[in-house]
C-alpha cells in the first residue's frame, strides 16, 4: 500500500461531515430515519439510490478502481508472467521453508502467473472518496511472510515478519501499478477537474530503478489484508485446514476466519471473511450443546455450561 496522490475535493466527501453544518444534519437525519429495515449497511455516498440510509453509514472510500495487469500495464504484463514462471519458489521463501509448504507455493505462483495475464484478475486496488488522498494496492503480493510464536517469552506476542518485497517481482508490479495510477491521474479529460497533484515521489522521479528505490521505503507492507496462515490447501501443499475447514489430522478443530484464505482475493477481506463465515452458518443450539455444521458435516461442537473447576 502507498500514498502517493492529492487532489480537489469533491462534495460531498468524508470531511463533508465536519465542514459542513447543513450537510452533516441531513447525514444525521437520513441516519436516524432510515437506517431500519432491509437496508444494505454500505452505500456509495452519491448513490442516487432512495434507500440510502446515508453518509453515517460509510466508513471507507465511495469508489474502487479495480484494474488487471494488462489493462494497466499492457508493455510489461507478459513479461511479467513469464518471470514469474521461471522464479525458483523455495529461493523466495525463507530458508528452511517446510517441503510441503514450498510446492504449494509452486502452485500458487502458477495460479498468479494465469492471473498476471488475465483480464478478471483485478491486481490494482486503488480507492477513493471524493477527498483528497490516493492509496494503491498491490491486491496479491507474491511474498511470503510468517507468524511464529516467540519462544523465548510464548506468552507474549507472536513475531509477525510480513517479508514484504522478498519476492523480487513484487517490486517490478508494484513499479507498474504505480505507473499507471500516475498515467491516468495525468491523462486528459474529466479527470483534471479534480486538479490531481502527486505527492510522492514526485514527477522528477521517473527510471525504474528510482521508482523502486521509492517503493522500497513507502511501502505498508500488510495493506490491513493479512491472509493465510492456516491455509485452506491440501497437507502436502503445506495446508492447515481442508475442504470442511477442519484442521488435517485434528478430529475436531476447525478454523474460520481469514487465515484460511490460501490467496489473497482481489477483494477487502472482512467482507470475504463474512462470506466463509455464511457458508459455516448452519448453526443452531440443542439443550446444552452449540453445534457447528458445515453442509451437513459437524464442524465444531461447544459444551454450553463450563464443567465446575
Ligand atoms: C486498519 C484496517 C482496515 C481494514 N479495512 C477493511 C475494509 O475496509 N474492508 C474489509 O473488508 N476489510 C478490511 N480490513 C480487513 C479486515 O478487518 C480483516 O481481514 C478481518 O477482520 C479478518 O477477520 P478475522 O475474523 O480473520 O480476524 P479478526 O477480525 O482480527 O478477529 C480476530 C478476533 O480474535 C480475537 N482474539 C485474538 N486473540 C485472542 C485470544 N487469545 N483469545 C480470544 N480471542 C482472541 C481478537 O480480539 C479479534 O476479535 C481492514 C483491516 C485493518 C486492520
């Protein structure tokens, strides 16, 4: 995730709520009066739809761009993907990476490679809403990090090393959905009555290299996404958890938040953690258990009243 862009703002736009009185009181009664009933919890703020129960219910950006490789970086894409074909997975894992966990990389990066070329994979996420302000980000970065328990204090928190960069093409991409942020933000058209300014790093700043030199320090390396830790992937693609989401080899220990996500989804993650969480939703209560069913298969079972210590 980087900063890169300021621009004109639009009305209404989050600040809205403070700047301005009149606006802020009819956000405030649209809030009241509407927000009962079958109303989505999320709108785009200038929706025109009647059911909007209005700004108080946004809490993030009123736009998305979601935009494949080719589209934003027609010249480099191939090249792109063919690179990542050739890269040796265990050389971008840490060393001693687990066996099992280095094929089921393989697979991914081949899966990635397919999706580096396609025009359904969103790579670039780059919201808005209508202030100033311009975050891109990279929607399936290719390195692995880790999450390990400390073993010199396990009872505080874990060590958390995201390995941002570590794959080498991470680098080359983010270059590129740089690039082309920057090219539309300077194209003609509609676009410059916004009066968009780039902030960082700045329009001196050109060559591959000195872009990536910029990345290298700009860079937010979870993008608030972290994914995976518990995999949902076969035992020898070093998965955590299988198909019902019962961890392999553990009777009755299953997982859903996400952590199972093998890959990132060209999506925010908190709605897509609702989506497993939906699809694990056969739940109901007998006298003194709550059971957990998944498509008819127990899941987990929890034991209402604790036993006496
Ligand atoms: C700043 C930020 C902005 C984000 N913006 C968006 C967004 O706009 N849209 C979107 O879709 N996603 C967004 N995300 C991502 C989304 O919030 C996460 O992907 C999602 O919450 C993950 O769900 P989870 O259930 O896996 O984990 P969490 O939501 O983190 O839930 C884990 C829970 O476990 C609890 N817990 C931890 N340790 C223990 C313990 N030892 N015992 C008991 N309980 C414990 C925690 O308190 C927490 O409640 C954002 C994340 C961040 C950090």
């Amino acid at each position: 995730m980087i900063d890169v862009l300021d621009k004109t703002n639009v009305f209404p736009h989050p600040g809205s709520l403070q700047e301005n009185a009149t606006f802020a009181a009819w956000a405030l009664e649209e809030w009241k009066t509407k927000r009962e009933g079958k109303q989505p919890i999320v709108h785009i703020l200038n929706s025109p739809s009647k059911h909007l129960p209005g700004p108080y219910s946004i809490i993030g950006p009123s736009s998305m761009a979601m935009i494949s490789l080719p589209v934003l970086s027609p010249d480099a894409y191939e090249s792109i993907a063919s690179d990542l074909e050739k890269l040796d997975p265990a050389a971008a894992l840490l060393p001693g990476t687990d066996q099992t966990v280095v094929v089921g990389y393989a697979a991914q990066l081949k899966v990635l490679a397919a999706g580096v070329r396609s025009n359904n994979t969103s790579w670039l996420q780059f919201p808005n809403n209508g202030g100033s302000g311009g975050l891109i980000f990279n929607m399936h970065p290719l390195s692995r990090g880790y999450v390990n328990i400390n073993i010199s204090s396990p009872n505080s928190e874990p060590v958390v090393d995201y390995r941002a960069l570590t794959n080498p093409i991470d680098l080359r991409i983010d270059v590129e959905l740089f690039r082309g942020v920057r090219r539309f933000f300077s194209s003609k058209g509609e676009i410059q009555k916004l009066t968009p300014v780039e902030l960082a790093p700045g329009s001196s700043v050109q060559s591959d290299e000195d872009l990536a030199a910029w990345v290298e320090t700009a860079l937010g390396p979870s993008a608030f996404h972290p994914v995976g830790t518990a995999a949902k992937a076969p035992l020898e693609h070093g998965g955590v958890v299988g198909e019902d989401l019962i961890v392999h080899g553990i009777k009755r220990l299953s997982i859903v938040d996400a952590s199972i996500f093998p890959l990132l989804v060209a999506a925010t993650t908190q709605s897509t953690v609702y989506a497993v969480a939906e699809k694990v939703s056969g739940c109901f209560w007998s006298h003194d258990l709550l059971l957990f069913e998944f498509e008819s298969r127990l899941l987990m079972r929890i034991h209402r009243h604790r036993p006496p210590i």
